[in-house]
C-alpha cells in the first residue's frame, strides 16, 4: 500500500507542477502578493488632504491652521474663497477633510466668548472620517494649551460627516460589497465558458461556424451579463430593505454604469478562459486576480491610504472605479459631472479587457 500510495503522491505532485504558469501561481505570485499587500493594506489614516476656508483670515486663524499641519497627519493642499465651494470639494471627493473658520474668529477669542471651528469629512467612509475627527480634536486640544486666549476654553470644535451624519459602518461597506459579489458571480461563472467548451470538445464546433472571434465573446458574455444583473438588483433590494439604505441619486445611471463594470469583469474573465488549458487553472486564476482586485479597490481600505506607487497601478483594477462610482450614486447622489473620471476608466478598462480576449482566441484547433 505505501508503495502504491509513494506513486501516487509522485504523480501527483509532476502533475501539478509541470506547468510553468501553475508553478508560478503556486510559488511567486503569493510572494509578490504578500509584499504588495503588507504595504498597501493599512487602516492607518495619515497625509489628510485637507481645504481650508478661512474666512477670519487673522494671525489666530493661521495659527490654528498652523498648528494642524504641524501635527503631522493634516496636509492643505486646497484653498477656498467661499462657502459655494464646499459642496463641490466633498461631492467630488478632491479633499478628504475641510476645515472651515468663520469670520470673527479672532474677536470672539480676544472677547473671551466662544470661537467655533468646523471641521468636515467625508461620513462614506465611517471609519476614516472618525479617525479625522479625533486627529481634529487632539490638534484644537493643543492649540488651546499653547494659546493663552483659547486657554480659557473658549474654542470650540464641531465636527460634522457629510452624507452619513451617524458615522454608521452600513454606508460604507454595503455598496462596496455590492461591487465585490457582483466581480465575483461574473468572473467566476465566465472564466470556465471557453475552457470547458476546449475539455468537452465542443469548442471544435464553433470553430466551423462563420461567427467571428467578437461575435463569440459577446455571446459568451451577454448570458453572464444578465445574471450579474439579477444579482446586482437581489442585493439592491437587501440594502434597501434590511439595512435601509436609499439610492440617493439616478437609478438610470446606476444600472448603466454597472453594466460597464460587469462587461469589464466578464472581459477579464474570459481572457483567463481563453488562455487556460483546464477549468482548474481557470479558475485558480481568478481566485488570484479576485484577491488583489478587491483588497485594492477600496472596499476595505481606502486607496489614498496606499502607496502611491501602489495607487498607480490601482488605476487598472476595475473594481476601484466602481466602488467610487456606487457609492456616488447610491450615497452621494451624484452624478456624470463628478463621477466622469471613473466612468471613463471603467469604459476604457471594459474595452481593452473585451478586445484582448477576443484578439486572444482563435478559431483554430492549434
């Protein structure tokens, strides 16, 4: 029996790594992914972007904003003129913290009354904002120890987290899992489309046909693209039902622009399809892809937290551009105006991923 089962054994083991590719999914790309990940991934908050309205304008109210960027976690990199601009700065999510003094800041200081600092952030993602806001707080508990006006108590802090006033976690993490399970019905169900056709020797039959490469691919893609939709509107009706969130925005625009987001994923999807040999690998490889496109994407920590050498190559994961866009829509409300950035990297990745797997299969049996 041991020697039957030593045969074995061997067998399997040359079976398994006689591929190239396998050896390099098995032995690299954990390697690559575990470096890649031990420095992208991170709940630490630091480097704020940060606007400033500073309608006081007065050596108190510099030294205020001196004394954030000092602490080392606030950094100005924007500066408004106006009230107007606010609703524009958090729609588009340019900055990720505002700080706003009123005008008669100083006065009310030197009067001994109280002198009101706000500070605004992004409630999309709970987590992070709440960070900010203690940060904030520990900033104005320092500038009040240093300054013999404000020693006095009479400044005061108010915070306040734009689009989710509670700070509740649902916001945040519901419509990104929207993303999640919608990436991974459509990878999972299109990635062993054609390989399966090449195990069962079906795929010879399509070969004769007249149909052409594109023509096979959007058939292969259409069946899976109404699934994800399905799915896509069950998990909408759970949001909405069970945890309460409403689509503030467009469903029109909503469900448009998933569907470039699942025509990407399917496109992805059956390239692995068209270059694997068995629907092992097929799907392995895309339990390998799924991996790095979703903790990258900003469902569970946030981009800008990242690398930013890391951020540069996260401009191809699909997955990113439609977290920023489901939670536009779905929480924000916004719509094309602040949402094309994403919108356009969405179509040039769904094209591009599309028109690779259809130049990578051929109707020929070699």
């Amino acid at each position: 029996m041991l020697l039957r089962l030593k045969q074995m054994l061997i067998k399997e083991f040359l079976q398994a790594l006689r591929d190239p590719r396998m050896r390099i999914v098995i032995f690299i790309v954990p390697i690559v992914q575990m470096t890649v990940f031990a420095f992208a991934l991170t709940t630490d908050v630091t480097r704020i972007s940060t606007a400033v309205l500073d309608l006081d304008n007065t050596p108190a109210s510099r030294e205020l904003l001196s004394t954030f960027t000092a602490s080392g976690y606030f950094e100005i990199t924007e500066v408004l003129l106006s009230q107007r601009e606010i609703d524009a700065v958090m729609d588009e999510g340019r900055e990720r913290a505002l700080i706003h003094i009123p005008a008669g800041f100083a006065q009310d200081l030197a009067a001994g009354t109280t002198a009101r600092v706000q500070v605004l952030a992004d409630g999309t993602d709970s987590n992070s904002a709440s960070i900010i806001f203690g940060y904030a707080t520990n900033v104005l508990n320092g500038y009040i120890l240093r300054t013999p006006a404000a020693g006095q108590g009479a400044v005061e802090i108010e915070t306040r987290a734009w689009y989710n006033p509670n700070l509740e976690s649902k916001y945040y993490f519901v419509p990104g899992l929207i993303a999640v399970m919608v990436l991974v019905i459509s990878m999972i169900l299109t990635c062993v489309a054609i390989v399966r056709e090449k195990e069962i020797g079906t795929i010879e039959q399509v070969m004769v046909t007249p149909i052409t490469s594109l023509e096979f691919i959007l058939g292969k893609t259409f069946p899976y693209a109404v699934i994800s939709y399905i799915v896509m509107t069950l998990m909408l009706g759970i949001a909405m039902l069970v945890f309460g969130i409403r689509v503030e925005g467009s469903w029109l625009l909503l469900y448009a622009l998933t569907g470039i987001y699942i025509v990407g994923n399917l496109g992805l999807a059956l390239f692995i399809s068209v270059t694997a040999e068995t629907q092992q690998q097929a799907v392995l490889t895309v339990f390998l892809f799924m991996m790095p496109l979703v903790l990258l994407s900003g469902f569970m920590f946030p981009v800008h937290n990242m690398p930013v050498v890391v951020q540069y190559f996260d401009v191809l994961n699909p997955m990113r551009w439609f977290i920023e866009v489901v939670r536009g829509v779905v929480i924000k409300g916004v719509g094309v105006d602040v949402l094309w950035p994403a919108i356009l990297m969405q179509a040039v990745l769904a094209t591009a991923f599309i028109l690779l797997a259809a130049s990578r299969f051929k109707k020929t049996l070699a």
